[in-house]
C-alpha cells in the first residue's frame, strides 16, 4: 500500500480491536526504536491505553532506571521488570511499551506470547545510535565504546527479537507512515487462521 492510500492513525479499523479481545499489544526491540513514541499513537489510533514499563518500574520503586541498575545491578533489576509486565499484562487489552532486555527473558516472552501480541520495531545502527546519544539515561551505554555496545547489544538481540509476532522497520520516517504499518502488519497477523497445537499435523 503507498503511503498516500495508508489510514491514517484516527482510522484504524475498529475490527482489530475486536480481534485482540484481551491480548495486549506489546512493542520490543532496542533502545532508540521507538517503542513508546510509536506505542503512543497506535493506542491513540485503537482506543487502548498506553503503559511504558520503565515508567511503571520507577513508579513502583520509586527510583529511576539508572539508579535501579546502580544500586542493584542488571539482574535485580530484570527480576522487577519480569514482575512489572507480567503484572501489567494481566491488565489487558492495551499498548505496552517494553525496555530493550525485556524480551531476551524467556519467562517474559512466554508472558507477552499468552497475554499479548509482540510487535518489534527493528532499526539499524545508524538509526538509533543518534537517537540515543542524545540521552544520559541509558545505563548500558555508559561505557567507552558506546556506539560499539549497542552494536554488540544488536548482535545478541535480534535473534530474540526476531521471534515477535510482527516485525516492522523503524526508520528515519514520519511516525504516523510506521503507525500504519504497525496497524496493517497487526491486522495481517491477526487475520491469520490460529492452529492449535492438537490439530498441527504430525511431523
């Protein structure tokens, strides 16, 4: 579909709502991707709420993200998190933005797999690297070589992130242009026909 005949954000077709039902839609991928600038307009667009889940830690501990990995370290703060969106996810239906390590967690992929579907907003290197140098909030990029640790961090990742439900390319383009795909590559998905595990064909 050109970009001229896309929907607009404000006429999302109401079925993909109904299609849901409970699930959550749940945006993963690196930092800088635009899980929550996107997540954002695609509730606007369906009605949802909106949840970022490193708001909704902070909340709940009442300290930032950065402090959180300070004082405790990466693998406390994972634990919370799992909690957190596992939490929110029993919430749904609604558009649930995730920090960039969420989805490495296998429990929390099986969480966003029964509760919700997973969008990941893929980006390259040269697109989120200027975004996220802009920001000091970013623990794992406090290091020498920045710009070289997300690079390591897309290496590790994107075999994990590739497992989402939809994929869709975050680039360099008028958020509402990836909002319509993110909405055209939901409904698609969503469309398709569900097999149950009883009715897949013996290998």
């Amino acid at each position: 579909m050109d970009t001229e005949e896309a929907l607009s954000p404000i006429d999302a077709p109401p079925r993909l709502t109904e299609m849901l039902g409970r699930r959550s839609i749940v945006f993963v991928g690196l930092m800088g991707a635009g899980k929550t600038a996107i997540g954002r307009k695609v509730a606007t667009a369906l009605g949802l709420p909106f949840i970022d889940s490193d708001q909704e830690i902070e909340s709940v501990s009442r300290m930032t993200i950065p402090e959180l990995f300070e004082r405790y370290g990466e693998p406390e703060f994972r634990a919370l998190e799992q909690r957190v969106i596992h939490r929110v996810l029993e919430g749904g239906p609604q558009v649930l933005s995730t920090g960039g390590g969420a989805f490495m967690n296998a429990q929390t992929r099986a969480m966003i797999a029964e509760h919700g579907i997973s969008v990941w907003l893929n980006a390259e290197l040269d697109v989120l690297f200027p975004r996220v140098a802009k920001k000091q909030n970013r623990p794992l990029l406090k290091t020498a070589d920045p710009r070289g640790t997300l690079e390591r961090l897309m290496h590790e990742r994107y075999p994990t992130y590739a497992l989402a439900d939809v994929t869709v390319n975050s680039r360099d383009e008028r958020k509402e242009v990836i909002v319509n795909e993110v909405l055209e590559a939901l409904a698609a998905h969503l469309a398709e026909p569900r097999i149950n595990e009883e009715e897949r064909p013996a290998e």
